[in-house]
C-alpha cells in the first residue's frame, strides 16, 4: 500500500487533504484512482489507512478508514546528528540514511575544513528536507527528520554547551574508545568534514563537555562514519537490536 504525507492541518474529522504535490505524484506517476486504498501519515508518528474519495487538479481527497501503526517504529533514542557538510550527493545519502536509521534531529555543520560553499542555504535547506520526507515515505517512518539551517561549527557547540544528554565529538584523534553506557536517552554525535577537524575544535568541542572518541580499526571516508556511528549509537543504545 502507497504511503503519502500529509501536515496534520489537513486532517479533518473523517478526510485527509493530500497537497498538490502529493496529488501529482499520487495521479501521473502512480495512476492511482477513486477508490483505492493508500496509507498517509502525518509526521508526528501518527498513520492512517485511507480510500481515494476524488482526486482533484490541485488536491486529493481521502476518507480515513482507521488509524494503523507505522511500520517503521519511533525510535526510543533521541538521537541528534551534527555532519559537517560534504559535496553533492554525498550529503544527500547521509541525510537519507540518518532518516533510516531513525535520527531525530540533523544539524549540517560548517568547518574549519568542510570544502563547501552554501551560495544559498534557503535552497539547500529545501532540498533536504525533501530529501528527509521521502525517505520517511520509502522507510515506514511516520515522523519526519527535523533538518536545520547549516551553523557554524563554533556557534554550534555553544548552542550545546548545556545540552540535555550525551555529547560526543568523532575525531581520528585526541579521542579515547567508545563509551561503554549511556544513562541518558538523548544523545548529540557531532562528525567531521573529508579533512577532519582543527586542533582548536577538538579542544573547543573538549571545553564544552563533549566526549572527544575516536573510532579504532578502520579508516571511513566522512559519509562512512556518520551512517556508521548512527548505526552503533542505535543498536547499542536504541532500538536497532
């Protein structure tokens, strides 16, 4: 059954409002008609089973047949990721798979040695939340990855400084190994650019309590590392068993 996302301002009694995005992909790449059932969520972790009542130029209109769980469950670790930004579709993966993973938050970071320039972040910030929502659609997820506006690294970190939870730098130095436990059910993991990180942010990170580890065994190119510590910190303290 198709999924589709719809804002829960389109949620009426008993009918779902799709968009004229939604709608375009629903009726000319899908050629789904009245009468077909289709799944939406909302992306507040709410999903729905629903039949095609019309589908109309700019909109379609559901009726809600019942409340369904997603396939997909909210993942019970809060989990923050802060990428420094890499080049073209390299980005657009690590978003996609943070998505998979179940991520809850993603902050792309602007580096010391990060080589990209944003000309315009409004654009890119579009893109990837649309990058975001299509992963939810294709994942089961019924939530939706909060994407920020790219931050300077510096500002970042003391936006954290007091940040609830765990905080930990990736670094292919200065670090010491995994750790063990974590009591706290929310976790920042903040990865580095292709060139790695600046002495002076490692120990800017290290001021503001950051846990500074560094991953032993394998050397990961930048896009590697942040699925891969996504992955870890779910399977060892979320919900990837």
């Amino acid at each position: 059954m198709r999924r589709f996302y719809a804002p829960p301002e389109n949620f009426l009694e008993d009918a779902v409002l799709l968009s004229a995005e939604e709608t375009r992909h629903l009726r000319d790449v899908l050629r789904k008609r009245a009468g077909e059932k289709v799944r939406v969520f909302d992306g507040r972790n709410r999903e729905f089973v629903c039949e095609i009542q019309s589908v109309e130029k700019n909109r379609t209109v559901l009726k809600i047949i019942e409340e369904t769980e997603p396939a997909a469950p909210l993942s019970d670790l809060e989990l923050t990721l802060a990428v420094a930004l890499l080049k073209g579709e390299k980005f657009d993966l690590v978003i996609q798979k943070s998505v998979e993973l179940g991520a809850k938050n993603f902050v792309p970071l602007i580096t010391t040695r990060c080589d990209v320039k944003i000309k315009d972040a409004g654009k890119k910030l579009e893109r990837w939340k649309k990058i975001a929502l299509e992963a939810s659609k294709q994942s089961g997820r019924a939530d939706l990855l909060n994407v920020e506006p790219p931050l300077e690294f510096k500002k970042f970190i003391a936006e954290n400084e007091n940040a609830v939870g765990a905080k930990i730098l990736f670094a292919e130095r200065s670090g010491g190994g995994f750790p063990e436990d974590i009591a706290a059910r929310q976790i920042t993991a903040v990865i580095g650019a292709e060139g790695g990180w600046e002495d002076a942010e490692i120990e800017t990170a290290r001021a503001a309590g950051f846990q500074i580890v560094t991953l032993g065994g394998r050397i990961l190119r930048a896009e590697t590392a942040a699925v891969a510590i996504a992955a870890i910190l779910q399977h060892r303290f979320g919900d990837l068993k």
